[in-house]
C-alpha cells in the first residue's frame, strides 16, 4: 500500500524527467555535440547525488505553503502534478514542475480548508519572476565575456571543438547536479510530512535520513525520465526556440546551473549570509524557466535577432496555465480519492480554547472581545474555526494565524520508547539531556512542549530574528518539527 501511494511522487518524478531534467543537456544534445544516450547517464548519477546530498534544502518553503499530512492525499496532489506536466510534455511545452506542484498543492488547501500561505506564495511566485530574468543575466555577462575571451586568442578548431565539448559534459553534470539539489523538492517534498520510511544507521558511520530515502526514490524516477522520454523536449529547447551554437549552448547551460545552484544550496546560503553576503530564498524554481531565461539573454545580447516569439509565447502561455491545470485536477482528485476510495486526504485538527490557551493569547495582546467569544469553544476542523472568527469579526490575518496556532490540539506523549527509539544525531547531548528530563510527561499542544524546553535550557531557544541567526533558527525549527511529528499520539 505504501508503494501505491508512493507511485504518483515517482510518476511526477518520470513527468519532471521527461520535462525538465532534459533542459540541462537540452542544448548540448540539439547542437550535437554530446550524444543523447551519454548525456542522458551523466544527467542521471548527478542528479541522483544532487537530489540525495542536498535535496532538503528547498523543500522547507513547500512545507509551509501546505503540509499534506497524510500519504493519501500526498498521492493526489503528485499525481495531479504529474499528470499536468504529462499533458504539457506531450504538446512538447518545457513547462514548469515547480508551478505544477505548486498548483496541486493549493488544490489540497482548498479542498482540506487549511490556509494557504501567502508569505511563502509570494514568494515562490516572485522566484518564478527572478529565475529567468537572473539566468539570462547571466547568460549576458558569460557571453560577453567569451566573446571577448575568444577574439583575443589563438584556439585551433579541432582544440576549441575539444574543449567545447568537455565544457558542455562539465556544465551538465554539474547542471544535472544542481537540479535533483532543487526539482527534488517538487517530486518527493509532499511526501516528507508522512514519509514511510524510518532513519537507517550503519554502525556509526553511514547515517540515511528518511527524507533522503524518499529522494533517493525519487531522483532514480526522475533518471527514468530522461531516458524515457525526454528527447522531444530537448529539441523544442535547443533547437526551436532559438539556433545556439555550441559555444552558446555552453553558456546556457552554465547559467541554468548556476540560479538553480543559488536556490537550491543550503551550504552556499549559510556561507553567504555568515559572510554578510545578499542570498537568495531556498525555493524550487523551474528548471525550463533558468533555460529559456539564458537563452533569451543569448539572444539579446546579439542584439535581439532571430527569436522566434510565437514560440516564446506557447511556452509562456504553459508557465501560465499550469499552476491553474493543476490545481484543479489536485481538487478533483482529492474528491475522487476520498469519497470513491474511502481514503482520509488529510488529518482533521481540532482547535480547542480551554483556560490555558486564553492565558496564552491574551500575551499575544489579542482583544479581549474576541477571546471570552472563543473561550471554552471547540471546533473540529479549521473550517469551522475560520468561519466562526469571520462571524465574530476577527478577521486579521496574522491574528486568526496565531489563533490557529495556539489553539490547534497536537496531543504528545514523551514516552521512554520513543525517547530511545528517535534519532539523537540531529540534537546537542545539552538538548538530549534537557528532553530526557521531560519522558513521562503529556502536552495537549505543540507551543507548550516548545516553550517547556526552552525555560529548561537556552539551547532550546530561538534567537533574534536576523540574518546572522538565520540557520540556527531554521535548524532549530526542524528540531522541533521532529520532536512534534515523533512523540504525537496519532487517534484513528
């Protein structure tokens, strides 16, 4: 059953192959200078270590924009990811898998009541601005700079038409590395609230992440792809839309590589930030996007010639559609699965305001007004709990968020079993012993597990919002999602 539900992640990964992970060989394969079937193995090993070494980092925003808690409706929103980009594969558009996820996913908040979060929405969409634009920027500075670096020396053709083609296999690779880094998240990132999997340790040298078992999973599909069925693409992507040279075809994919890189690296965020450096948010962003943004930039820097606009604006019109697509197959999927298969597509949370959680808002200075109307009440799922704060007039958003948290029940047990059964390699020994000290104890809601922790060591505590403190707190916000994920008490 669990393989079954997995299915629709590894089928959106197959679409994802067959769609996106082409792009990075797109040019080099349309230009023929590398072969499909060399190209298509290099694409596959990087992009598997890409997806395993470094996946998680843009997965966290996909998380906040809808946690799909359950693997039920995890299947639906992949398959009806998967299945757009399909539909969009087979008119040979070189759509996006980012919007097509995130499409499905606000599918699943509509259809579950859940909030969608509009912070992080906005975001991924000013990423989807960002990525071609900052590709075909760089797809101007590299080429200027080649054209100059070409006029003044002396390569004999054999010599250039060598190293062009080790450059393209060098950019792919590393190419092919940055996507499964960023595109992993779309694939397998739905999964990750309800992963199946356990974390695995061999002796005290080999450690494997349940997070990484689904990427793993999900980077071997995405290689499938590319086999499959990702010729097509490639061609529309390096043949049709503009005539590149292999120089050029360099250059595109260097720059495709290098945004995917930026938003994709957790490491070269960090380093960036510690350095007081601008970085760019953890996002997964389209692969197609960073192509077709290098390509333009190519074009433009020779002065705008030869662009074949109308089919620039097929494409557009997919990048458009898409989310659009999508989001109503994931709504109509969800349906499906849940009335005709009987399946729960997502986990009801019960909001409850007993005294202790009244106390707990009142510190967050919201009106008493709205508070002796919720005191006492229970409401058994966020829809009932959004309409009842709209009657009584609390319409806030960033109030009825706060509301949400505090008063959603995440009943947990820290029982001993537990306690030894957890993974105790994401945590200090200052942090193990400070939990250890709390085994026996129930809490009805996660803010006061949270905020026990904290009174007992400073090590449990968030620091000041700012950028140096950046990935403490984000690391510290993945503590305590495991800790809450682990020691809840699941009712059936």
């Amino acid at each position: 059953m669990i393989l079954f539900f997995l299915s629709s992640g590894l089928f959106l990964g197959w679409s994802l192959g067959a769609n996106d992970a082409a792009n990075v060989f797109g040019t080099a394969v349309g230009t023929r200078m590398i072969k499909f079937k060399t190209a298509a193995i290099i694409a596959s090993v990087c992009l598997v270590l890409g997806a395993v070494l470094e996946g998680a980092g843009a997965t966290k925003i996909l998380g906040e924009l809808g946690a799909i808690d359950t693997l039920p409706g995890s299947f639906a929103v992949a398959f009806a990811a998967g299945f757009t980009v399909t539909i969009m594969t087979r008119l040979r558009l070189p759509v996006s898998t980012s919007q097509a996820i995130v499409g499905a996913i606000i599918g699943w908040n509509l259809f579950s009541g859940s909030p969608t979060n509009l912070t992080s929405l906005t975001k991924i969409f000013l990423t989807w601005v960002l990525c071609p634009v900052i590709s075909a920027f760089f797809a101007m500075l590299l080429y200027w700079l080649t054209k100059y670096i070409l006029e003044n020396s002396k390569i004999h053709l054999l010599t250039m038409d060598a190293i062009t083609r080790l450059a393209l296999i060098i950019v792919g690779a590393f190419g092919a590395y940055s996507l499964g880094a960023n595109n992993i998240a779309n694939v397998m990132g739905v999964f990750v609230p309800s992963s199946p999997f356990q974390d695995l340790s061999l002796g005290n040298i080999v450690h494997i992440s349940s997070i990484q078992q689904l990427f793993f999973l999900g980077a071997v599909a995405i290689s499938i792809g590319v086999f499959t069925y990702s010729y097509k693409v490639m061609h529309t992507v390096g043949k049709d839309l503009f005539r590149l040279s292999p120089v050029t075809a360099f250059i595109v994919v260097l720059s495709h590589s290098l945004v995917l890189y930026l938003f994709a690296s957790q490491n070269l965020r960090n380093w960036l930030l510690s350095n007081n450096l601008p970085a760019l948010p953890l996002v997964p962003v389209s692969s197609s996007q960073a192509v077709i943004g290098a390509i333009l930039g190519i074009a433009l820097a020779k002065g705008g010639r030869n662009i074949q606009w109308n089919i620039l604006g097929r494409i557009s019109s997919g990048w458009v559609t898409t989310p659009i697509i999508a989001g109503f197959i994931s709504f109509m999927t969800l349906f499906f699965v849940q009335n005709v298969f009987d399946q729960h597509v997502y986990h009801e949370t019960v909001y409850s305001f007993p005294e202790v959680v009244i106390e707990r808002l009142q510190e967050e200075d919201i009106d008493g007004d709205y508070l002796e109307f919720l005191s006492g009440m229970e409401f058994g799922n966020i829809r009932r709990l959004n309409r009842y704060m709209n009657e009584i007039g609390l319409r806030e958003k960033e109030i009825q968020a706060k509301v949400r948290y505090f008063s959603a029940l995440k009943e947990m047990e820290i029982s001993k079993l537990l306690l030894r059964q957890m993974d105790t390699e994401m945590f200090s020994p200052r942090q193990l012993q400070t939990l250890n000290s709390l085994q026996g104890s129930v809490f009805l809601f996660e803010w006061e597990l949270i905020e026990q922790l904290a009174a007992l060591s400073a090590e449990w505590h968030y620091r000041e919002d700012t950028e140096e403190n950046l990935a403490h707190n984000r690391e510290l916000k993945r503590q305590f999602d495991y800790l809450i994920e682990t020691f809840r008490i699941r009712k059936r």
